[in-house]
C-alpha cells in the first residue's frame, strides 16, 4: 500500500495522478483538514503532524509515503526520511522545467508562505541561470477556496487575478503551481492567463517518481487490488465526495 498525505483535499490532484499510473496499487488518502491550512503554521507543528500521520500509515501497511503538500516537503521531508525506514517522495518545485521552457525568462510562482521559506525551494532558485527571472506570490485564500469546494465564479477569479496579474504584467510565460490544491483551479489559471502562458503542475513528475522508487522496492511492478481509503482528521465533509469524483474520472 501507498500512504498519500496533505493538509486537505490538495494532495487529490496528485493521488489522481498516482492512481493513473499505478492503477493496480492499494492507496490510503489522509486528508489533515482538521488543521488545513498548513501555510501559516510553525514548521516545527508541521512535522509533528507529519510523523503523527506517517505513523498512523506505516501501522496501516504503507511500503511507502507520498508527501503531496508542498509546505509539508518543505518542512518535514528530511525530518521523515532520517526517522522512518520507508522511502518518502515529496513535491518538487517544478521551477527548473519551467525556466528551461520559457522563452522571455519570466517565471512566476504560486505557492504558501511555508512553501517560500523552505530550504528545498531556495535551493532550487541558486540553481537557476542569472538571466531568470522570478516572480512570486502567496495565494492567500487560495486553499481555503479548494476547501470549500469553490473551484470557479466570480469570488475565484478575484483571488487568482490578484497572484497572477503582476506576473503576466512581468512578462512570465510560465506559471509554476507551487501547492497541490492550485492543480484544482488550474482552468480557471489558464483562462485568465492565456493562451501564451503555460501552467506548470508538478503532480505528473512526482507520480513518475514514485513508481521508480516503488518498482526498486521489490520485483512485481503493481501489488494490490486496486483499493482506495480515505482517511481524515477533521469532519471530511467536501473531501468525501471529491474523493470519489476524482478517482471516478
């Protein structure tokens, strides 16, 4: 079994990705949302809930946990990696791709304050070619919005229109999803941004990565039957049928 974990209902936009590719596996989704969001919140709270939760996994058979919040990489992936004996994939930021594509040097990034801190997106920064540009915003309310279930209309527009206008004025040609409930209002990004604006979502590379790390695990390439759970530490209530919306299509 695969454990899979986020702050909500975000990391769904990466489950569905692992689910593609892996359709054979058994997956357990377990949706923190009795403390989403995790942006704001102390990086020292995150890992607690981050080991809580693997904990919880691990008794329930994961091989192996797919950290699919991009605040919680930043914070805990190296903390869980160094404590547990299973592997622990994490989010990516998908900036480097994006640069290497970009024709006018100009990258904007969407993602949450605890996403900005973290070492692993500075380090991916010093990596960069002096001639890229990066343009940055915390899309605040953001989540709360996925949260609700609200993934279009006017109140979304206004939300996405304040992170993103500045970047397209900047001239950004590629705009990076730095958390996983962005993927949900990826549409709407699109249609504001254009048609010459690509938006990049990271959960694909981070599906890929995870079935490189199971396959080296042992020598059947799927086990399971298939079967998804869900598992949540607040009421649940917009996650469950979303759960089953997206495995559906």
């Amino acid at each position: 079994m695969i454990g899979v974990y986020d702050s909500g209902m975000g990391g769904l936009s990466v489950l569905k990705e692992l689910t593609s590719l892996m359709p054979g596996e058994d997956f357990t989704y377990f949706s923190d949302d009795a403390y989403c969001p995790y942006g704001p919140k102390d990086p020292d709270f995150i890992r607690e809930r981050a080991s809580i939760i693997s904990q919880e996994l691990i008794k329930d058979g994961a091989e192996m946990i797919v950290v699919a919040c991009n605040t919680a990489t930043a914070a805990a992936i190296s903390f869980l990696r160094e404590k547990y004996p299973i592997p622990f994939v994490g989010m990516e930021p998908a900036i480097k791709p994006a640069a290497i594509n970009s024709r006018t040097g100009v990258i904007g990034v969407l993602a949450t304050q605890g996403t900005f801190k973290g070492s692993l997106y500075h380090s991916t920064l010093e990596k960069l070619p002096e001639n890229v540009r990066i343009i940055e915003c915390v899309g605040e309310g953001l989540v709360e919005t996925v949260e609700k279930g609200i993934l279009e209309g006017q109140e979304v527009e206004a939300l996405i229109h304040k992170c993103i206008d500045p970047m397209l004025a900047a001239g950004a040609d590629h705009i990076v999803l730095g958390c996983t409930h962005y993927p949900f209002l990826k549409p709407v990004i699109e249609k504001i941004a254009g048609a010459g604006v690509t938006v990049v979502n990271p959960a694909p590379a981070v599906a890929r990565q995870a079935e490189k790390i199971l396959s080296g695990l042992r020598n059947v390439r799927h086990c399971g039957t298939g079967h998804y759970c869900l598992r949540h530490s607040g009421p649940g209530t917009e996650i469950q049928s979303l759960f089953q919306t997206f495995l559906l299509n």
